[in-house]
C-alpha cells in the first residue's frame, strides 16, 4: 500500500517557508515604488507646496534666513502695508460688488498675467512660472485660498532646495500652485518657480486686493465661500 500525504506535507512546509519570503520581497517593491513616486512627486513639487495647516497669513518675525536654489537670500524681511486705495478696493469687495465679471489670464508662452473684467484688461504684469521640469499646469481653476503671508519650502537639497519665509500676497488656486510675490529674484518674463506663478511683490498686493474671496481687514487668511467664490483663473500657453 501507498503511503500518501508526505509530499502534501512536503510541500506545505516549502510553502510555509516560502511565504514570508514573498511577503518581504512584495513589500521591499512596494516600499521602493512609493519612495521613487514621492522622490518623483518632491522634485517636481510646486515652489508653493501645500499651505501648512496652521497657515494664518501672518507676517513671522521669527524665521531663519531665505534660500532660494541652495543659495542663500539677502534680504530685509519688513512687513509690507497695502495703500489706501488697496484698501477701499478691498472694502468695495466686501460690501458685495464682486459680480463685475473679474478673471485672471495666465500666459505660459508669453510669461504675462491679465486680471481682466469681461474682456476688458485691468492689470497686465510680467510673471515667471514653472521651468521644463517643474511646470505651471495648465487648465481653468478657482482661486480656493488667499494668505497675505505663508512659508514655503521644499525642493532637493543641494540641487534646488529652497526656504521662504514670508511669501507675501499668496494666492492658491490649484492645489499647492498659486500666484504670490517674489522677494528673491527679479528675473520676471523668464521662467523661474518651482510651478507657482511669481509676480513682483508690488503686482502681487495689486492682485490680492482686487480678486475674491475678500480678505477680511481683520484677517490676513480667506477662503472662498459660496457667497465669495474664489476668482477664475486659466492657465494657457
């Protein structure tokens, strides 16, 4: 008589042994697909990068000193004050005068923005957007949070990394892209930014005072509303 069920117990005991094996390499492929995707997703991460989640707009007095491509910034770090027609323009807004038809057109191939009311052009500034490897996308999208200041890092050290305190006049309209003001270079026609849209910081207070939401006088942080929806902006070559 045969004797069955050595080589069932066999080949249970090899695929006993054999499991945790594929089990570890399953994970070690895993683990390092996920690294090269967010090595991926940090080095063509936008200069904004996602806004912290204690953002409140306010100017940090506090803060170690800019970087900007590895290189360190020199720069006087004095908090900025809108003008007094900024103001009432601001004021205007919230009274609830929005519904003037106000859009933002941003032109890659040109390196332009247009704020525009209906067809007609209110601010024409000189802009950089993404280089090759870092570009602005491109689509139509909302204005979704507006912060007068906010702290921007990332990048790959000893390559392009980059500290900024205190970018002012922060506006984000597509996840961590937005437009803001530039106090690290003033090479504006040219594309510079890590996907953001740089304006001069001048432009950039123009900007922040004339789209929606409104930032309350109060408050240096706004998000859109229902009643506010966030100002278009599309992005085109």
């Amino acid at each position: 008589m045969v004797r069955r069920g050595k080589k069932p117990r066999r080949f249970n005991q090899f695929f006993l042994f054999l499991l945790p094996l594929v089990i570890l390499f399953a994970a070690g492929i895993l683990f390092f697909s996920i690294q090269s995707d967010n090595q991926r997703l940090a080095d063509s991460s936008c200069g904004c990068g996602p806004p912290l989640a204690d953002a409140t707009g306010e100017f940090e007095t506090d803060t170690d000193q800019p970087i900007f491509d590895d290189q360190p910034i020199e720069v006087a770090m004095v908090e900025l004050m809108p003008d007094l027609a900024l103001i009432q323009n601001q004021e205007r807004m919230v009274l609830g005068v929005q519904d003037d038809g106000r859009w933002i057109e941003i032109d890659l191939s040109d390196q332009r923005l247009y704020a525009r009311e209906g067809d007609r052009i209110v601010y024409n500034f000189l802009i950089s957007t993404g280089k090759r490897a870092t570009p602005t996308p491109k689509g139509d999208f909302r204005i979704w949070l507006k912060l007068k200041y906010t702290k921007m890092s990332g990048g790959t050290p000893g390559v392009n990394y980059y500290y900024l305190p205190n970018v002012p006049y922060t506006q984000y309209f597509y996840r961590g892209y937005g437009l803001h003001g530039t106090y690290w270079h003033n090479n504006f026609g040219n594309v510079m930014s890590h996907g953001c849209v740089n304006l001069a910081t001048p432009d950039a207070e123009k900007l922040f005072y004339w789209t929606s939401p409104p930032v309350p006088a109060d408050k240096r942080i706004a998000y859109p509303s229902k009643d506010n929806p966030g100002t278009r902006v599309i992005v085109r070559e």
